[in-house]
C-alpha cells in the first residue's frame, strides 16, 4: 500500500529508455484523460479507434488509439517511446469493461471508510488497472490527511494493492470539468495537458480590473486564459513610459494616465486639457504605412486607368495646332512702307525753287 504526496503530477509512463527506437510510433488515450501520449510498435497496421494494452507506473493499463500509426524517421523525429504490449483482444475489452463496474463498489467502500474515521478529505475517482492487482482513489483536502486506518479497511475489503492520491484545486477541475465564465468548457478539462504559472502582474498589464472573483476560474485560481495574450501585451506596450509618468507633449507638462494597447493609443492629461497620443508618435517613431493587398486583377485594371489618365493629361497640356486659311490663295508678304522725302520750298521774288 502506498500514497503519493500532495499535487503530485506524475506521468502515468515509466521511465523510457533513451536507447530504443521503434519503427512504427501510435498515439493513445487513457481512460477519463486529456493528454496523448506516444508508444513505439513494430506493428505498423495499428489503426485510429482500435484499443492496445500498455504498460505504466499503475501496471497494465488499456488505451484507445486516436491515430494510424506513423514512421517516425519520416518526419524526423526521435522520440524514446515505452511499447506496446499488444492489441487489445476481446478478453482485454471485457475485463476493461468489468472494472468500471468495480470501480462504483470500491468508490461506496471508500466512503463507507471515510465516514466511519472521520476523515476530512473529498473523495473524487476510483481507477482499477486492467489485471485488478491495484487500484487508484484519488481524493482532495485541504490539508494532510492521516489515512493508515483508511488503508488497511480498504486492503481487507478490496484485496488488492492500494494507492491513496491527494490532488490540488487545479487537478480537481481538471478531472471533473466545468464550463468557464466565456460560456465554454473549461481549459484545463479540453485541451490543456498541463498548467501554466499565473500572476496578477498578467492582468496589470492587460489592464484588467483587479478584482480577484472575477479574475478567479472554476478552481479558485487565477484563470488560465491570462497567460494566453499576455505576451502580446508586453510586446506592444514595450519601450512605453509607465502610467503614472509625467512626460512633456508639444512644450506642455501631461501625465500619462491610460493606454489603450488594441487601440495603440495612449491619453495625456494635465489640468488644461486631454489629448489622446497613438504609440508611435510616443516613442518618437512614424507610424508605417500598410499597403493593403490587392490582387493581380485589380493591380492590372489600376495600372490602365494609371495609363489612361496620363494620355488625357498629355493631350490637353499640348499646344493647339495652327488653323489653315481659307481660299486657298497665297498669303501676300506685307508691303514695306516707302519714306516720302521731304519738300520745301523757297521764294525768291516771283521765282520758286524747291530742294
């Protein structure tokens, strides 16, 4: 009989050996598990929804396979695998399908034993391997819990090897699943394969309310959805002055009291006025300009109306030509202008000479 410390994660795989290779590579599935896990055959015939029987840290165990079998020197991988024992025969379904009904008995045992000592723990699953030679109860609790009475009334009932299992807040919701304040299955009971470090620093610089019950998931603990946009944040916030800061704007004193990172926008405020200032112009950058996409078609028909508006331009810049008389006689040069000479005359007596 043994126990395992609290929010014990351990992987249900042995320790692989880093040495053997297999040519064939098949994902599984346990029972009531999220997470794939990868084991080495040298059948290559295993196909998607067939079941295989496995080896692990809780003895045998039976597995549904979730794809065909692949080669792994194909994609170049090296992955260490533990393998598989074999495909699963009828024999091997119908004791799988046995302990699930055993499972409900030695859940009522439990109980039974857990109200008669008085012991404060929440019992949540029962997991029989697939030869019965152990069984797993997995509970929750504050705090530790002294179970040696609990042991040896479950060992005289159930005759076989047991395994007491105490789990944290997370691993509870994991298990049991629940639908998230989004309106969607929890991520931890869909798709998450293990749990990620979360801080209130997250939702600072998301610039979320700090109000712990609705930053709070099903489990009591910090969402995990915080950690999935944080980065982007950080990088689009990068190189900003902090909230709070006093900085100078077109030779006027402002503090900067908000940013708006999906807006890149930030708000300046001073006892005058407020003026609202994009990112780029904060760091002293020019903002690029995007071109958007546009297809081979379109660039195509662009370019013609380019060529055309450049013709018309053309013409109407062009000098007119010279209209053609009419008659269609020749065009007489001008006549110089002839000088007349100047004529004076003079008297003398009755006689007129003129120069």
């Amino acid at each position: 009989m043994t126990t395992v410390e609290k929010n014990s994660c351990a992987c249900p795989l042995q320790q692989e050996d880093p040495d053997i290779h297999f040519p064939y590579s098949v994902a599984v599935r346990f029972r009531n598990g999220s997470r794939l896990y990868s084991f080495g055959t040298q059948d290559g015939t295993i196909k998607k929804g067939s079941y295989v029987v496995v080896e692990t840290e809780q003895g045998l165990e039976l597995a549904e396979v979730e794809a065909d079998a692949i080669d792994p020197a194909k994609y170049k991988l090296k992955m260490p695998q533990k393998e598989i024992l074999r495909v699963a025969s009828e024999k091997d379904v119908w004791m799988n399908d046995q302990n699930i009904a055993l499972e409900k008995e030695a859940l009522e045992v439990c109980r039974t034993g857990i109200a008669q000592f008085q012991l404060e723990m929440n019992l949540l699953n029962v997991q029989y391997n697939l030869d019965r030679t152990k069984v797993l109860f997995i509970y929750a609790a504050d705090q530790r819990v002294d179970f040696r009475e609990l042991l040896r009334f479950l060992g005289s009932k159930l005759h076989c090897r047991i395994e007491l299992r105490q789990i944290g807040d997370r691993d509870k919701a994991k298990m049991i699943g629940a639908i998230g304040v989004c309106g969607r299955e929890t991520c931890c009971s869909s798709f998450k394969d293990k749990f990620d470090v979360i801080s209130i620093n997250m939702a600072k610089n998301q610039n979320l309310a700090l109000n712990i019950d609705k930053l709070s998931g099903m489990c009591g603990k910090l969402m995990c959805c915080l950690k999935y946009e944080d980065d982007a944040y950080k990088m689009a916030s990068q190189s900003l002055p902090k909230i709070g800061s006093h900085i100078q704007w077109e030779g006027q004193d402002y503090r900067l009291s908000s940013i708006n990172v999906l807006r890149e926008e930030a708000r300046l405020d001073n006892r005058e006025s407020v003026v609202y200032v994009s990112f780029a112009e904060l760091r002293g950058e020019e903002k690029p300009v995007i071109e958007p996409k546009v297809s081979a078609v379109k660039k195509e028909v662009i370019k013609k109306e380019i060529v055309k508006k450049e013709t018309i331009k053309k013409e109407t810049s062009a000098p007119l030509p010279k209209k053609k008389e009419k008659g269609g006689l020749p065009k007489m040069k001008p006549q110089k202008e002839v000088t007349q000479k100047k004529v004076t005359t003079r008297s003398f007596g009755k006689k007129k000479v003129v120069q």
